[in-house]
C-alpha cells in the first residue's frame, strides 16, 4: 500500500516521512527530491527555467511512475501536488493520504531558515503567503483519509496509521 504525506511547506513531510519508512523498511520518495534528481538541477532553478505548471505537471509523472513501480511506499508530495491536475483524487484512488496540519506560526518557524529553496515563497511576506496558499490548499487537504496536528505528531502516529492498514 502507498501512504502519501501532504501538507503546507515547513509541515514534516521529508523529515518525518524519511524516518518513518526507514523505521518500517519502506521505499520512501520525496517528489521534490525525485525532480531534482532527474533533472540534476535544484527546484529553485527548475522554477525560474521552465515555470509552475512545468513543474507541477513533472510532480505528477513522479507519482504515476511511483504507483506503477512501487506497491509499497512512503511518499512526501510537494505542499502544492494535490492540487493540480486532479492529484488529490489519483492519490486517494492509489493509496492512503495523511495531511500534516499546522499553524502558520509553526509552519513559518519550520521554514523561514531555508526560504531560498522554497520558489513560491521566496521574497515573499512569509505569514501572508503561507496564509494565502494554506487558505487555497486546505479543502484539498482535509479530503486525505488521516489528519494529524504537526505539534502533536510524532514519528510512531504515522506508524501506527500506516500499521492500521496492513
């Protein structure tokens, strides 16, 4: 069973995502990391190049190749991958979504030290974009199976879910 990550920038997906499938020996997959590597090119640098909808429309291939290769996976989306291209419903047709909720002031003290690497917020009034996206984003969100509070969770919440469906 696949089991994807969502949520706001600065909500855990990579961190807690990694450790939890190498806790449980599961094939993790952090789409940012899958673009960057098939491009051998940062995500900032991807942006600039080739715009959003190129790269929304490569976080989508990430995701069909994922469900064609692997049955069993630990998936960190992009904060922005459900909500394109009708992701949200392919990733409820193809496995279990978990959605990372967070206050903006929690999301912002995540990423205000790696803003550079983050296109869509860079330069950028961080609490009202974050707000802005988050109140774009969040009815999207909330469709995913499991939401779980960002200051509560720990690495064991998300294996107990993950365990709930085995």
């Amino acid at each position: 069973m696949r089991f994807y990550l969502l949520g706001m920038p600065g909500s855990g997906k990579s961190f807690l995502g990694q450790e939890v499938a190498n806790q449980l020996q599961m094939t993790f997959v952090d789409t940012d990391e899958w673009i960057e590597s098939k491009h051998q090119c940062q995500i900032p640098e991807l942006f600039v190049k080739y715009g959003e909808e190129w790269f929304r429309k490569e976080e989508k291939k990430c995701i069909q190749e994922i469900c064609q290769n692997d049955e069993r996976a630990l998936i960190a989306t992009g904060g922005g991958l459900p909500c394109y291209h009708q992701m949200m419903q392919q990733l409820l047709q193809t496995g279990i979504c978990i959605y990372l909720k967070g206050r903006i002031e929690k999301l912002e003290s995540q990423i205000k030290t790696d803003l550079k690497i983050r296109p869509l917020l860079a330069n950028k009034a961080l609490p009202d974009i974050l707000t802005k996206l988050l109140q774009q984003r969040e009815a999207i969100y909330l469709q995913s199976q499991h939401v779980v509070d960002i200051e509560k969770i720990q690495p064991l919440d998300i294996i107990k879910i993950i365990h709930s469906y085995a």
